[in-house]
C-alpha cells in the first residue's frame, strides 16, 4: 500500500494561513491552553461554513428532503436501543514512552493508505511494527495491546441519564410516525438535520477533521423494502459514471482511477439497490456542487470485516487532500430495518407503514451522512496556493460561489467624497452578497488582502465614477479588470458568481 506523502513546510505554512486568514481558530480555548476536539470558526471561516450548509440545504431541498431539527441531548434508553452505549467504541493503542493514547486505525491510515477499520487486532499491531510507525508525540514504541474506549459524551439531566448526540440520525429517526403523517401516510419520504454531535474522540488531531464536537448533515430516506428497486428518480441517473472503488479492486493496492455507471455498478451487484444508487450520486453531486474537482473524489466501498451489521450497502466518499491524503467526508448506508425495530421493540410504539392492501411493515432506511466541517476545511486544503516568492504570496483560489464573501469594494483614495459614493454602492449590493469593504492601505495591498480571502470580484470606486457611473471590476484569478455601469452591476455580479457568465464575456 502507497505511503502518503506530507510536505511538512507546507503544512506550517497552511496552518498559519488558516489561523491568520480568520478561517479555523484553535484548539479552543486558546487563552487557556485549549481542549483538544475543539475549534472556533473565525469571522472568514463561518462565511464559508455558511456556505457549504446553504449548498447542502440546495441540494437536499431541491431533491424532495425536509429539513427537521431535533434535540442534540437524549435519555440513554434511546441509546441503550440505538447500540450506541454498549457498542460505540475505538480501539486505542498506547505509547510505552509518554503514555498517551491514540486512535489505532487512523494513526495507521494517517499515514497509509488503507482502510485500517476493517482491520482485526491483530493485524492493526502487525501493521504497525512492520511498517515502524512511531507515537507522532514522542517518537516512542507502542504497547503491543489494542483497547477499547466509548465516544458517548454521558451527561445527567433532572436525575436521569443521558447523553449527547454522537449523530443526528438517532434523533431523526424517532418521529417517525409525525413525518408518516406529515407525508399522508406516503412513503418513500427524506428528511434531513444539520446540527452539532458530540464524541469523545481518541487523541483528536488534523483540525476540525477529528473534532469531538462537529457539526453534522445527513439525510435519511424512509422507504418500502418493496420498492427499493422501483425508484422514480433511478432512470435520470443510472447512465452517470461515478469513480467506484470496490473492495476486491482495494484489495489490489494502490487506487486506480476508474469510473462506471451507477447502472453498471448495480448489474455487477457492486451497489444493491435502485434507490441507493441514486442515494451514491447525490452524495456524490453534493461534493462536486462543493466545487470539489472530481479527480479529487473517489467511493470507497466498505470491507465486509468494517461495514456494520445492520448495513445491506455502505459506501464512503474520500477527498484526496493535499495535507493528509486520501480522506473519508461522507458515509452513504442502507441502514435495511434496524432502526426503526430497535426503537419500537425498545419504546413498544409500532413504527410501521401499510401498503395499499392493508399489509403492514417497517420501513427501510437509507442514509447519507456527513458533516460540515470536513467540506468546509476541505475547501481550505485544497483551494490555498501559496507561491514561491514575492508580494501576496498566498491566495485562497476557493470556487467563486463558494467564497466566503462575494464582493470586496474599495475607493481609491482615502476621499470623503469617494468614501459616500462608495458605501451607496455598498449598501445596494449588500440585498443580494456579502459584502467586504475596505478603504485603508494602497489598492494594490487591498487587492493582495481581497485574494487571501478568496474573494472573487473586487470593485474600485475613483473620480471617474462619479461622473460617469461605472466602476472598475477586477477579477480574483485573471486579474483582468472591466468598467462595468454601477445599473448594471447587481446583476452582472449574480450572472458571474453563479456561473452564468464568465468575466471575459464582459464588454
């Protein structure tokens, strides 16, 4: 299996620019040391939070999901039910030199690029002592010994106990019989939460990657086992090629780039289903409409020694990071049944459907599970350049709809008169974009801060805009500038930020 490769220098450097540039600030909080698995999100790094979640509200909506918010602590019969509290655990392993403790597969998969998961014991410790990893604090030896340890965040509220979320699917799942009404009793239905989980994650490290709070997104399909393989929106996506990486290809070593079609992957019995092969290309849509290059994106299947046992189908999708290599984002699973027979038998509330002929069952669940913070700092790894040498070295090149802030407007000079004309323009754009406005320093270290950001357009107000009413709009990548009549400005930025209209199309 292929090592992968770090550039050490520029990790440091991307570290400082994620810290220095607003984006992630931590492990918070600072002023006292921090608390491992936990971040701020600085003022440019919750823009662009913002705007993976809009995007994942888009596309869920747009595809016939209803969004529900839950609460993020429950009672742990819940999680007695869920198997969450006997069986939510990760194996640890223990450094003989400074004691501390790590997570045993992704200290393996840190470094390599295996699925470490589907690992036995067994094989976790042989793969390290053949391959001489070393505890990342002190370079010490490893304990030959793998432990377990709960990520349950336990908690007791009025006299009872409790936990908070590890996911929002639990929550999700029970009520069931609110959205089977609020469906008119017609299945197949999607909602979806986004909202912060909690875990006690084991020596978390690689920013907001491994947080022991996150926030997360996953949209969840409840369906007729019936009509798994009669799925209305099957025949508009079953000729699109998705890079599909089975287990037995895995097992082959090193990855190689290769995409079929979603009804190739079904009549191979790669995938099971019509419903979660449309559920595998939205996952997939949602990345790429991230702005994520698809030959950064590939569909793990899961080993049969990892995928959980009430799982008929799982598949994850990885990012290929400049930082820490190929990374897993999103988890896509046919959950069958389980869920919701658990929580019945556990509740003794039936959570069934009827089909036309008065027959009764359980529906299926189908789960696509994600965050937003692995995207969002996905964003950060791989749109950051950073040049060799010279002036504005660093430049956030983050696709333009994603941008943290739409639009930086800038006057000239330092001018009152300039200075009004400027914020007039502002407060009109401010309806429609985020809005950055800046009149301090010469305009070419406007222009350099402007490109930190990530921002696409900026604007310059001079003498001349005053009387003819234009302004110059510079383009972030290009650096070509047009004069373009402040009329017509709102609507030129909206054409050129959602990708109606290239900058070069500009008169």
């Amino acid at each position: 299996m292929e090592n992968k490769v770090r550039n050490k220098n520029n990790e440091k450097d991307f570290a400082s620019f994620v810290q220095e540039a607003g984006l992630i600030w931590g492990p918070s909080p600072e002023i006292y040391g921090g608390l491992a698995g936990f971040y701020t999100y600085g003022p440019l790094g919750k823009l662009l939070k913002n705007k993976v979640e809009n995007s994942v509200r888009k596309i869920f909506n747009e595809n016939g999901f209803r969004e529900i918010e839950g609460p993020t602590v429950l009672p742990n019969e819940v999680w007695k039910a869920s198997g969450h509290l006997d069986t939510f655990q990760d194996r640890i392993i223990k450094c003989k030199s400074c004691s501390a403790v790590f997570r045993a597969d992704k200290l393996i998969e840190e470094n390599h690029d295996v699925s470490a998961d589907s690992f036995s014991d067994k094989e976790i410790l042989d793969f390290i002592k053949k391959n001489k990893i070393k505890c990342p604090t002190c370079k010490g030896e490893f304990i030959p010994k793998i432990e377990l340890q709960s990520l349950m965040m336990g908690t007791v509220v009025g006299g009872k106990a409790a936990s908070l979320r590890p996911e929002t699917a639990t929550g999700t799942y029970l009520p069931y019989m609110r959205y089977y009404n609020y469906f008119r009793k017609k299945l197949p239905f999607g909602v979806f939460q986004i909202g912060k989980a909690y875990r006690n994650e084991i020596s978390p490290r690689q920013n907001v990657l491994r947080g022991r709070e996150f926030t997360q997104a996953e949209g969840q399909i409840f369906i007729d086992p019936q009509e798994k393989n009669n799925w209305e929106g099957y025949d508009k996506v079953k000729k699109e090629k998705l890079p599909f990486w089975s287990e037995e290809e895995q097992k082959k070593g090193k990855y190689s780039e290769k995409s079929i079609s979603v009804e190739d992957a079904l009549k191979k019995n790669l995938i099971k289903s019509q419903v979660y092969g449309w559920c595998i290309w939205l996952a997939y849509v949602q990345f790429r409409n991230f702005g994520i290059p698809e030959e950064k994106i590939r569909l793990r299947q899961h080993h049969k020694e990892e995928k959980a046992f009430y799982a008929d189908d799982a598949w994850d999708i990885e990012l290929n990071l400049n930082n820490y290599g190929w990374t897993e984002v999103c988890g896509v699973h046919d959950r069958t049944d389980y869920d919701l027979t658990q929580h019945s038998k556990s509740s003794g509330v039936k959570l069934e459907g009827v089909r036309e002929n008065g027959e009764k069952f359980v529906p299926h669940v189908l789960e696509i599970a994600f965050g937003t913070d692995r995207p969002t700092y996905s964003l950060i790894d791989l749109f950051y350049e950073k040049k060799e040498e010279g002036e504005g070295k660093t430049t956030f090149k983050v696709p333009y709809h994603m941008s943290p802030i739409d639009v930086s407007i800038f006057p000239l000079m330092k001018k009152e008169e300039l200075k009004e004309f400027s914020e007039k323009i502002k407060k009109e754009l401010e309806k429609s974009f985020i809005v950055d406005y800046d009149y301090s320093g010469s305009i070419g270290k406007r222009y350099l801060r402007s490109a930190m950001q990530g921002t696409p357009y900026a604007i310059t107000v001079d003498y001349d805009s005053l009387k003819d009413k234009s302004v110059t709009v510079r383009d972030r990548d290009t650096e070509k500038q047009k004069r373009v009549k402040i009329e017509e400005l709102r609507d030129i930025l909206f054409e050129l930020t959602t990708g109606e209209k290239d900058f070069s199309d500009l008169e």
